[in-house]
C-alpha cells in the first residue's frame, strides 16, 4: 500500500500551502521507464470537523471530503498554516475541536508542519524539547509561547526524525521534498522538482530571507565561485581559491557567502559533497572508494562519517537501501 498521507485543512488556511503536498507527494512515482511507476503516496485531506466547507485566506472556501477518522488511518500527517489559529496561536493551546481530531493520530506517526502549522504541532506537545522551526517573523513569538521548544529561526526546515517543521510558505515545498528524498533517494526526489520547476535542494536557511532595516550596499555576489566550485568538487578547494573567482578578500567572501547562502563556505562545500556522493551510491556502480574520490572527500573513512552524520547511515546501507528500492519491479 503506499504511503498515506493525510493534509490537515483548518479555517483559515492558505490554499498554496495546502496544495504543496498533494504536489509533491501526489506526484511520486516508483522509478520505472517513462514514468508510469506506481504512486508511492496516498495524499488525502481532512477537516477537523465531517466533510464540508473550510474558510481559506482567501475569497473562497474548499470543499473537505474527509473528516478527522482520516488521521487516525495516517503514515504521515501534515499541517500547513492557518490565519485563524485562535488560542492555538494567542495561547499555545488547543481547541477542544482540535485536540480532539489530534487524538486520533495513531502513535508513530510522522508529524508534519508547514509555516506557522507549527504552532499546532507544539500546543499539542509534538515539540517540547525538540528543535523546530517557524517563519522567521514568527519566531521570536513563538519561542516566547512555547518555551520548551528549541527554535532556529534561521534554516528552511528541520528533520527531527518522526517530528519535522519547516519555515515559510514554499519552504513547505523544500521539506516535502526531502521527505521523498529521504523515503526513495535522491533520484525520485529530483524528478518530482524538475516537473514542479524548483531546484532538488535549496542553499542556506531563510536567513537570507530576513529583511534587514539598513542592509549594506552589495555590488558583488558569490554566484560565480559556487558554480566554479561546484564543477571541480572531486578536486581539493580551499577557500582562498573560492574567495579569488570574485576578486574578494577571504574575510569579504565569508561575509558575503554567509549573507548569500545561509551557510559558511565549508559547510556549504560539505552539503554539495554529501549530494554528489548520494547521487553517484544510487545510480552508479562505482566503488564506494571511488564515490568517496569524485564527491571530494577523499577516502572511503572520510566519506563515511560525513554520511553518518548526515544521512544517519553509512553509504553501504545508503546504497543497498536505494538501489534495491529502485530496482523493485
């Protein structure tokens, strides 16, 4: 059976952020010749009232024809922002409605937030102790009401294992895509952004995003030495050879790539790295030494703790695990 996935619609929701699932996730194929494989996720939405209308933040209202029993059927749940969130949002607690609905998720389940949905994640317990994220002009309310939580206003999403939360609007769209990737591998997910016309993988956190009152005049990006770097990453790259593709001084270029990418240069480099190995563990033969040699890092040790820390997995499982994936008929 695939993958249920179950997109709570509360009033006052954001219809953009309710269709990023059924986008991502709908469209997952297993990877088969001309792309006729086999939906790898069931995506249904529910109410947490019996099927009917729900108000959006717009001049219309959707039609739900699912209504809380679809949560207690789920795999995974997902819960995209809501404008009209009440003591949810005015005082980190839940409607008796919503608590309610929420019971109904069976223990296990992925617990999945878009935006501010995060909100109802942690009035319902889901984040207490746990790092979680939230938009970023949120963030410091969030962290006022719900203390326990360890906020990072700055990425696009975490991945706490069964409980994961992402930032603003189409930082919901990157964190879906994640979660395919970290489902089926890197190929499935790439395919499903190339026909929703968005990169695999987006680069830094929504620090970048933050309006500053007095931003520092730019004249310079950092453009021209990602992609220098990104065609030699089987080589050694140090930063002073990144630094010189844009006449910078090393500290001028930290600065800029810091401000640009969300990321220091390194671990912007590691990130890259850990991508191109991905790639070449699922859709190639090669040694896992020779994987280690044309994803930069080197050797095979190297290779393996930087996966581990990661992935959670070390490339043999990694490749095992997606390879065979990908070769179910």
């Amino acid at each position: 059976m695939p993958h249920r996935v179950a997109v709570l619609a509360l009033d006052g929701l954001l219809p953009f952020e309710l269709g990023i699932p059924h986008r991502i996730f709908g469209r997952s194929l297993e990877p088969a010749p001309g792309n006729k494989g086999a939906k790898l996720y069931e995506v249904v939405t529910c109410s947490i009232r019996p099927p009917g209308p729900v108000r959006t933040d717009s001049d219309y209202a959707i039609l739900v024809e699912h209504g809380p029993e679809a949560l207690a059927t789920a795999d995974t749940v997902v819960i995209p922002a809501s404008y009209e969130l009440g003591p949810v949002f005015e005082e980190g607690r839940l409607t008796e409605e919503l608590a309610a609905a929420l019971a109904l998720v069976r223990p296990g389940t992925r617990m999945v937030s878009i935006c501010t949905g995060s909100y109802v994640l942690a009035a319902a317990g889901y984040l207490d102790g746990r790092p979680a994220t939230t938009h970023w002009s949120s963030a410091d309310h969030f962290q006022r009401l719900f203390p326990q939580v360890r906020v990072d206003p700055d990425v696009l999403f975490i991945d706490d294992g069964d409980v994961l939360t992402s930032a603003g609007v189409a930082a919901g769209i990157d964190l879906c895509l994640h979660l395919v990737r970290r489902d089926h591998g890197a190929a499935v997910a790439n395919e499903i952004a190339r026909r929703t016309v968005v990169p695999p993988h987006r680069d830094g956190g929504q620090a970048q995003y933050i309006h500053r009152p007095v931003p520092e005049p730019q004249f310079a990006t950092t453009t021209a030495a990602r992609a220098w770097a990104l065609g030699r990453l089987d080589r050694p790259i140090q930063l002073r050879d990144m630094a010189r593709q844009e006449s910078m001084s090393v500290r001028t270029f930290t600065r800029r790539f810091r401000e640009e990418v969300g990321a220091s240069p390194g671990q912007w480099l590691t990130q890259q790295r850990v991508e191109r190995a991905r790639h070449l563990l699922e859709t190639s033969d090669l040694s896992i030494d020779q994987v280690a040699r044309d994803a930069g890092f080197g050797t095979a040790t190297s290779l393996r703790q930087h996966l581990q820390a990661a992935l959670g997995v070390p490339p043999t499982v990694y490749r095992r695990t997606f390879r065979a994936s990908a070769e179910t008929p």
